[in-house]
C-alpha cells in the first residue's frame, strides 16, 4: 500500500465533494482495495435547504457506482439526521429502509443510497470510506482472524463479527463503537466483509485507510503469506482443446436456460490454481466476501461435471430457501467460475464484460485463499449466510438494472472482410444486438476498430488454413465458442474478358472468393454445432450469382460456386442445427471500392447523375452496407429461426434478377 494522494490534483477539486470524488477515485484505482461496484464512500455536509435554513446532509456512494470512475453525480445526498434517527429503531425491514433512503433524499434525480447509509451516517466523522481490501479478507476469513485483527491493530480499530449489510449490521456497529470509543479508533473491521476508515478531511479518512490496509500487507509478508511464485504451466492449446471448451459452453449454457460467454483463463497463476493438489478442498469453502456471490455463485464447479454442479446448486437452494424469511424463487443453477486442470480457470458471464467481471473477482480470490491458506487454513462464511445475501432481494435488484438481455446477449459471431464496407456495417449491427464480435480481415487496422469487451479485432489472411485456424482458437479461448458466422470477404478484380483471362488471376479470385470460404466453413463447423441456440451461417453473395455481366466471369463464377456450397451446405448441416442463408446484395457503393471519381465515371457512362446512378434500382432506392448488415443481423435471429437455404436478393430490385 502507498499513498497515491497529490497535493496539485487535490487543489483542483473546488469544494469537500469534489475532494470525496477524488478520494474515493484513488480507492477505486486499485483494485486490491475495491472491485466492480464494491466499497463504498461518503461525506457529511451542512447545505441550504429550499427555506434558506441549514440542513446536515451525508453523500454517500449511490448504488450501481464503481469508485474508479464515479462523479459528483454519484452520490447521494440523504438528511443525515434521518438516518441517525433510524438506526434508533428496535428493527426496520429492508424494503422499508430503501423507501426511508429513497423518501429523504434531497435530490430526486439521484441515484439509490448504498445499503449501508445508515452506518455512514452513525460514524462521528465527516469523511467514512469502506474498502473489501483483499490483504484483510486474507487475515479475517482464517478460523483465528478476529484475533490476528485484534493482534494487529490493538485498540486502533473496531472489530465487528459478521452481520449481512443494512439495518442489522449499522445497529451492531453501533453498539460495538460504543463499547470502544477513544482517541486512537481510526477504523472499524468487519469480520469477512471489510474495513471502514473514518477522519474529519478526505486526506485523513483516505490516508488512514491506506494505512491500515497496510498494516495487515507487512503483517501477511511477516507471516510469509504475501507471494507465491507460480510454477511455469504448460497450457494446453489446439483444436480439440477449443472443442472440449466449446462443448462445455454448450452444457453450461444449458444448464443456466441461456447463451454464455466462457472465458478461458490458461495463465500460470489460474493453470497452478487449478491444477493443485489440494484444490478440492481450499476452492470448496466460498467466496472471499458474501457480495461476491452474486458474481460467483457460492463454490466453483472443479472439472466439467455439469450436471452434479447442478444437482449440487439444487440440493444448496432446497436446504436453505425453506429457512429464509420470505419464498425464494431459485436462480439458474449453472457455474459462473470453472477450474479445469486442463482448461484452467473459465469465467461464465451472461455477456463479455460479466465473464471479466467474475474472472477479475476470482483472480483476487486466489491470492486471498492461498494468503489465508498460508496462515492455517482459508474459512468463508457458511452456506446459510451465503444463501441469504445471494437471494437478498436488494442484492438482486443490482443485477436486474440492466433489464432484458440483448438479442443476442452471450452468443458470439464471427465476420471475415471486417474492417470496411459490409462487413465493418456487420460488426455495428451484431454488436448493437449484443453479440460478442470476432472481426477478421487482412487489413491491420481491424485491431483497432472497437475498444470493449465484446470485441476482437484479428488481422488475418484467410488463404492461409494456419492463419486462420489461429484466429479462431483466439476467438474460442476469449469468449468459449461460435453461434453466428457473416462470410463476407472477398474481392472483386477488374473487368477482364474470358478471352483475356489469365489463369493464376482466375485461381486468385477463386481461392479468396472460394476456397477460404470454404475452409472456414469447414473448420467452423464443429463450433457451430455446439451453438447453444443453433448455428448460424450468413453469406453474402452477389446479384451476379443471379444475374452475371460480361468481364466479371471469375468473380460470378466464384460467388455462384460459393452461393452453390452454401446451398449443399444447408441440407448436410441442418441435422445439427445450422442454418445458412445467402443474401445477394448490388450497387453498394458506400465501400472501398467506391470513390467519388468511380462514381461520377460511372455515372457519366451511364448518361446519369451520381445520385440517379447510386439509386438505378425498381424501387429507385440506394442500398447501403447498413441496410446488408442489418438484414444480415435479422437473418440469425428468431425471425427467421425456421428458413435456412434462402437467397435474399438486397439490391432495390434489380430487373435482371426479376
């Protein structure tokens, strides 16, 4: 731990919020302290209220905040004496605690309160910050950590044994603070939850958390309980290797009665992990704090035995849902964390950034299971307790804000000829329906066309079988499998006549237009068969397959090939749920291969306008490569769940094809 506190950036914050932003940014900034959404943060401020008088107001950190990036607008204002008043009740239920958060904000715009304002607002000092700092998590979750506490920081801190967040907890923090008030009390321990430090600026309260945070490091590096060199792990890579993920994707996906994304974790620090002798039993106790469950589910699944998870996940809910104060409805069963001695670690999310998320999560919890380990044992919380915050209805809420999934929220498309034109348009529309994106093309810059998590951008030759078989491991490893593939590459040479048609210009257009084509249908094929909703396979053809003109035989004839095996390819795959579909798209113009002076040459040929030439068509439309990309996107989804061997003409009609 150091201080990552600057005198010149604090100077920049103009009053004593700005300064809790700050700080609570530093907090956020490492992740050893906070994670996703964790910790939380507040100030107590005297403000004018709409009658001129003065009100004592606490920001606290509002709910769905991450500290790394939150803003003034993150926080909300609630009257403190309110909350002080509160946390006299005998008992409050949780509904009625948000609605006296929610009802007393003075602020209607703002965001919910955290779960734990009313703790906030019962600490005497102006500044509270809350972190789940991984080095005291290692120390309190050991069968002795109240007593390691105890010896580390004297009468420095309080300590108070686990109470799950809200009402209950701020009452007994209370009670504990009030058994062990002094000058030296800088920060209060919450067994197998975390740590609060308190002062009266940003400066202190932060400094003192760094600190404290601090004191237990030396004490784990004292106890040899900091480090762990890794062993070099030998990862295994290949074919059957992406298959044997893949087929768990498939499992688990079924398993939870939607499409996820598994993210392979194969470094030497997950490969160890996984591969440990002991692994069984310190990776069976739980996770590193109860809020985690929700991300983690309560055990990770050890192998790829799907199915016992499962039936273990069941037996878990019917012991405890009886015991819990009001009916539960069980959530889905499957995995979110895999450790496989031969896959690794495999992080499960309903999307890309919840795969990072679990696997962010987890990655810390290995450092604190083997810590803990270290001095004697690593002990999470009991199932009982587990099950309470993972079905704690305020913890749910947090997970339903995102509302319904995207279409194709979990699933994963692969689009070749990405970097412009209709394949770039691909990229857009998948991504906007929530699938994960693999976009291959030669051109270098597809690396670097979208930032995210749904998104990899693979420079990639695709007459070369090595190249590409490459690329898709990639692709499998990030994100567990394929659902969708767009064959769109392609070139389209300059007009030649047969009679002056080389053959190696021929044997060019036909192993790019072709050949590659049908490489990757090939290698692609046993992925897409794992596809949790079924294969999907969209080529984009042309209207020359239907309606060729005269110096473009090598193209036409590659394209009609193309369109050909697609069509074989739809009766020998739909046994295993595949369906492929052609569309035939013509004078899209928005491309490349279109300059404005190619245009107006064109145009002039043809006795037209550039807009008159760009709209020659029936419906005397233009056709854009959104308007391809879009109806591609509609043809992998549920529309058109039952067709499959369809040519799609995308042209504004096209006479010669009528």
């Amino acid at each position: 731990m150091h201080t990552l506190w600057k005198d010149d950036e604090a100077a920049a914050s103009r009053d004593e919020l700005e300064l809790r932003v700050y700080t609570s940014r530093l907090l956020g900034r490492d992740k050893s302290l906070v994670l996703h959404g964790g910790g939380n943060t507040s100030v107590k401020l005297t403000e004018k209220n709409v009658f001129g008088e003065d009100e004592q107001v606490i920001y606290v950190k509002g709910s769905g905040w991450d500290l790394g990036t939150i803003e003034a607008a993150g926080f909300a204002p609630v009257q403190l004496n309110h909350l002080q008043k509160l946390a006299g009740l005998p008992a409050l239920s949780d509904p009625e605690m948000v609605n006296q958060l929610v009802t007393h904000q003075t602020c209607a715009s703002v965001p919910i309160p955290s779960v734990e304002a009313i703790l906030h607002a019962i600490l005497p000092n102006k500044y509270v910050d809350h972190t789940h700092a991984d080095a005291i998590i290692s120390i309190t979750n050991t069968a002795d950590g109240e007593a390691r506490i105890r010896e580390i920081y004297g009468d420095t801190v309080v300590v108070v044994p686990y109470v799950m967040p809200g009402f209950d907890l701020a009452k007994l923090c209370a009670e504990c603070l009030a058994t062990m008030a002094g000058a030296n009390v800088i920060g209060m321990v919450l067994l197998n939850h975390g740590i609060f430090s308190f002062g009266q600026s940003a400066k202190e309260s932060y400094e003192r958390m760094i600190a404290l945070v601090g004191r237990a490091e030396a004490y784990l590096k004292r106890h040899n309980a900091w480090e762990f060199p890794q062993a070099v792990e030998n990862a295994p890579k290949g074919a059957e290797v992406m298959r044997s993920l893949a087929k768990l994707r498939f499992e688990v996906s079924k398993a939870a009665g939607f499409p996820v994304i598994v993210a392979r974790h194969a470094d030497a620090k997950s490969l160890s992990f996984a591969r440990r002798s002991d692994v069984e039993v310190i990776a069976q106790h739980g996770p590193a704090t109860p809020d985690h469950v929700i991300r983690t589910k309560r055990l990770p699944m050890l192998g790829r035995d799907v199915a016992a998870y499962v039936e273990a996940y069941r037996k878990y809910f019917s012991t405890h849902e009886p015991q819990a104060k009001e009916r539960k409805t069980m959530l889905d069963p499957a995995p979110r964390i895999v450790l496989d001695p031969e896959l690794g670690l495999c992080a499960i999310g309903k999307n890309p950034q919840e795969a990072n998320i679990v696997a962010d999560i987890y990655d810390h919890t290995i450092d604190i299971i083997l810590r803990a380990t270290a001095l004697g044992g690593y002990q999470a919380l009991s199932a009982r307790n587990l099950f309470d915050v993972e079905y704690w209805d305020l913890e749910q809420a947090k997970l339903r804000k995102g509302g319904k999934p995207a279409q194709f929220s979990g699933e994963v498309a692969l689009i070749t000829g990405a970097a412009s034109g209709i394949g770039k348009a691909c990229v857009e529309s998948l991504l906007a329906r929530g699938a994960a994106v693999v976009a291959l093309d030669l051109d270098s810059s597809v690396t670097r066309m979208k930032n995210g998590a749904s998104f990899l951008g693979l420079q990639c030759d695709l007459t070369s079988a090595a190249q590409f078989k490459q690329s898709l491991e990639q692709a499998v490893e990030q994100f567990g499998g394929l659902d969708m593939l767009v064959l769109n590459a392609g070139i389209f040479p300059g007009g030649c006549r047969i009679d002056a048609l080389e053959t190696e210009d021929w044997l060019k257009v036909m192993r790019i237009n072709l050949d590659a084509n049908l490489m990757l249908m090939r290698e692609c094929h046993p992925f897409l068969k794992l596809a949790p909703c079924g294969g999907r396979v969209v080529v984009i053809g042309s209207k020359n397959v239907h309606a060729p003109g005269p110096g473009a035989a090598a193209y036409s004839a590659s394209k009609a090939a193309l369109n050909q095996l697609a069509r074989v390819a739809a009766l020998e795959w739909g046994t295993d749920n595949i369906r492929i579909n052609s569309l035939h798209p013509n004078a899209v113009f928005d491309t490349g291969l279109w300059t404005e002076e190619v245009l107006m040459a064109r145009a002039r040929h043809y006795g037209m306008s550039v807009d008159e030439y760009k709209k020659n068509n029936v419906l005397k439309t233009e056709v854009t490569s959104r308007d391809v990309a879009e109806l591609a996107a509609e043809l992998c989804g549920s529309l058109f769940a039952k067709t499959t061997g369809a040519q799609i003409p995308v042209d504004g009609g096209n006479d010669r094809v009528i």
